[in-house]
C-alpha cells in the first residue's frame, strides 16, 4: 500500500493531465470584499477597470487564486471570474455597449456579494444643456438667418471650447452643419432659405445632451406690391378710406403672410404697424382723414405701401386720394 501511495504521488507530478492538481483555494466565511471603479464615469463605448480586494476575516489577503465572481446589469465584463493575487487583489474590465445608464457591478464570493456603479453616458442629471435660436425667425426664400447655440454643463458653467455642436435643419442649408463652441460655450452657424418656402426645424446636439429646437418661417419672397385706395376722391370735410395692398412673387401668385407697411401723408391709420397679406395676398387698412386733416390748399393726401423684396430692399406702390 505505501508503495501504491508513493506510486501515484510521483505520477501526479511527472503527469499533471491526471487532475492531481489541487482545487481554487474558496474564501472562509467571514471574509470582506472591497470593489472600485477607475474611472466611475465612461463613454458609451468607453471601458473601466474594476477592482476587487479580498480579505479574510483576521484582515489578511485572500489566498492566492481564490475565485470571485463578477456580474454587471449594463455593459460588458471580462473577465467575469477572477483570481486574486497575493495581495488578495484582482481585477477585470467593463466595457460600454452602447447603453446609457448607470451599470451596477457586483463581486461575489461564497459568502459575500459587494456592489459598485458606473455611469455609461450622461446620466439626466450630468449632460449638458443646450439652447439654440434662429434670428430673425422669418426670412424671404433664398434669404438668410443666424443660427445661434448656447451649451451650459449641469451646473450651469459653459461647455469647454472645441465642442462640436450638431446641427441639422428640415429647410435650407446650414453652414458650418459642425460648429464648435467658443470659450463661452456659443456656437453660431448661417441657415440659407433656399427656394422652397415652409416652416425650417433647426435642431442642435452637444455631445451627450437633448436635441433643442427653433423655427424659422421661409416665406416666398415678394416682387411685387400694388395699392389701391376707395374712394379715390374725399370733400374737404373728410372721411373714411379702404386702403388695400396686393402682393404677389416672382410666378404673379398672390403672396400669402407678406409683411405690408402703410404710411399716409395725413390722417390716421388704423393699423400703424405690419399688416400681414391674406391667402389672397391682399392687405388691407384703413385710413380715417377729418376736416382739420386738410386745410385750405390740401388737394391730395399720399398713401405709400411696402414689403420686403428677396434681397432685403423695400418693394413699394404708392397712391393718391383727391380733395375736393
């Protein structure tokens, strides 16, 4: 029997595939487990390195190769079982997959689970902020307008300068569609109308933050504007004239949400700033004149009409009410 023994001792050592090897080392009840992050904060494809130390109940290392096993709710570990050194040490590595959320890790022994978190993404309470608006907010086609971003971090201070700043628009062109932020976390980019009239949804992202929005209004561009006045003809003593404007674009289609301005040699208007054309592209006011409006040597009262033309100049027509 001893012979035996001794027999398949020397086996186990000059053959190891017998499986003579001894088993992993298991941590004794009682034991601590500490884990950390580094860093606690990654990208949605960025990586961490976990760390767990283990110790025995009287405060030593864990045995070398003591197994712990490791878990986690979001993203990837690997490994997800490890060996501690001598130290009672031992590490892995989370990686994002895309998911943003906070990942929760576990570590475990036998007897003895501890957790630690690390932030995948921005977390709603982390991203940055972002405003972005368009000036002015109605332009002619082919017109142009100033896109303007502000991106503040969670506590309020701009975003650092360089960061890209995403932006898309659902009319028109937008140059740059990449700006960066200044050092006051301001961006700026310059929407061109183009030639199809409609409502333009500028959008801009910064890094992780929420889409913000702004519109803009791209109108036809007027060509023409006429204006006529009923009556033609007041007495002396006044009296109340329809004062209508008609404009049309470049095709002679009536123009529909032209800004018109009416302006009077006399009198008073009931509508004394912009008066918007109707489907119809008429706009229509009223000019109120009374006696004292037209003393002795008063034959004519003028009444001029304008809108904006493509380019930013003034389209105008202008008509006269005789006295009689």
């Amino acid at each position: 029997m001893k012979h035996a023994v001794l027999l398949l001792a020397l086996l186990c050592l000059l053959v190891p595939a017998l499986g003579c090897d001894k088993a992993s080392p298991v941590a004794p009840t009682g034991s601590v487990l500490t884990i950390s992050a580094n860093p606690s904060k990654i990208g949605l494809t960025g990586s961490s390195t976990i760390t767990v130390v283990g110790r025995k109940p009287d405060g030593n290392p864990l045995n070398p190769g003591t197994e712990i096993r490791l878990s986690t709710d979001r993203g990837t570990l690997s490994p997800s079982i490890v060996e501690v050194d001598s130290g009672g040490r031992a590490t892995a590595t989370l990686r994002g997959d895309g998911r943003s959320g906070a990942a929760k890790i576990t570590a475990a022994t036998a007897d003895a689970t501890v957790e630690t978190t690390v932030q995948i993404g921005e977390s709603a309470e982390t991203k940055p902020v972002v405003l972005v608006s368009v000036n002015p907010s109605t332009i002619p086609v082919e017109g142009t307008a100033t896109v303007t971003v502000i991106a503040r971090n969670s506590d309020g201070s701009p975003v650092a300068a360089g960061q890209t700043v995403i932006l898309t628009s659902s009319l028109g062109t937008l140059s740059p569609n990449r700006p960066t932020t200044r050092a006051d976390g301001t961006a700026t980019s310059t929407l061109d109308a183009g030639t199809q009239s409609g409502t333009a949804t500028v959008t801009a992202i910064v890094g992780a933050s929420d889409a913000a929005t702004a519109t803009v209004t791209i109108r036809e561009a007027a060509t023409d504007i006429s204006v006529q006045a009923n009556p033609r003809t007041l007495p002396r003593a006044g009296g109340e004239v329809t004062l209508t404007a008609v404009v049309t674009n470049s095709q002679g289609q009536p123009l529909q949400g032209a800004p018109v301005t009416f302006e009077a040699s006399r009198g008073d208007l009931e509508f004394t700033g912009v008066v918007f054309t109707d489907t119809s592209g008429v706009a229509t006011n009223k000019l109120t004149l009374e006696q004292q409006d037209l003393p002795a040597g008063v034959n004519q009262v003028t009444v001029e009409v304008s809108t904006p033309a493509g380019d930013g100049t003034l389209i105008t027509d202008e008509t006269t009410i005789e006295i009689q």
